[in-house]
C-alpha cells in the first residue's frame, strides 16, 4: 500500500480513538461506591429541570451509602435500606424497607422522590476527574460527591 494511502487513514484514525477515549466511562465498581458515602449535589428531572422534591429544604441533602449488596438512603424522612446489584453501568435497587415516621411535608416529598428514583435501573456512570457519581434513568439525573464515612 502506497505511503498517501496511510496519509489519509491516520487523521481518521486518530480521530476515532480520541472520540472512544472522550465517550468511554469505566465501569463502576463496587469497591468505588463503598470507599465513601455519596451526598446528593444536583437532581434534574427528565427534563432537565431541577427536582425540587428531593432538595429537602434547609434539611441536610440525601446521603447514600454502599456496603456489600446492600444500600442505605439517610436524610429522607426515614431511613431505607435495601439490596443493590452492580452490573457494569446499571445499577439495580432491590425493594427498600423504612422506617415508618412523619415528617414534615418537605422531606416527605423527598422520601418519595430517591424511593421512586431508586426502585427504577439506574445507568451509573463515575467522572474521576470531578469525583461526582451520576444516577441516571427515565424519571432523570442524580449527581453525588463523596463524603468520608
């Protein structure tokens, strides 16, 4: 094959190697989610709107945190725990179980909102350049920073 030809292949080879390495997230682990509690920083709704049902109010924000198999939500109205499983990029919440006081109306509306959010599959997807954590499904976006347990 003639040198021009190889001229003319390398701009678009270089190309689609920058565009992999720029889309490509690596799967999460489970030993990535246990290092730390994750804090709630930002949740949009499927539309890209801001969820103001699960700001909370002047309530500390959502935490999550990840033992082995197993998932616990703090800062809603109740604490609720359940089973989880990590599978590449998805991440599945099993059924959560709570405890059963009340609150006031904001953080009810919160408990609602991450239960909701939870118990449907979620794409996770981790930057480690920013350290954020992103939950991502059909009802809309969750960001997470972590936070030393």
């Amino acid at each position: 094959m003639s040198n021009s030809f190889f001229r003319r292949l390398l701009p678009a080879s270089l190309m689609l190697a920058m565009m992999a390495g720029c889309s490509s997230t690596p799967d999460v682990s489970p030993s990535l989610l246990t290092q730390h509690d994750w804090t709630l920083v930002d949740a949009t709704d499927a539309d890209g709107h801001l969820d103001a049902s699960l700001q909370g109010g002047e309530k500390p924000p959502v935490l999550l945190t990840f033992q082995e198999q197993r998932l616990g939500v703090r800062n809603a109205c109740n604490n609720m725990g359940g089973d989880y499983k990590l599978s590449s990029d998805k991440l599945e919440v099993g059924n959560l179980m709570q405890t059963m006081m009340a609150c006031e109306s904001e953080l009810m509306a919160r408990e609602s909102a991450i239960k909701t959010r939870l118990q449907e599959p979620l794409q996770v997807q981790y930057d480690a350049a920013t350290s954020r954590l992103t939950l991502i499904n059909d009802a809309g976006v969750m960001v997470f920073e972590p936070v030393d347990k």
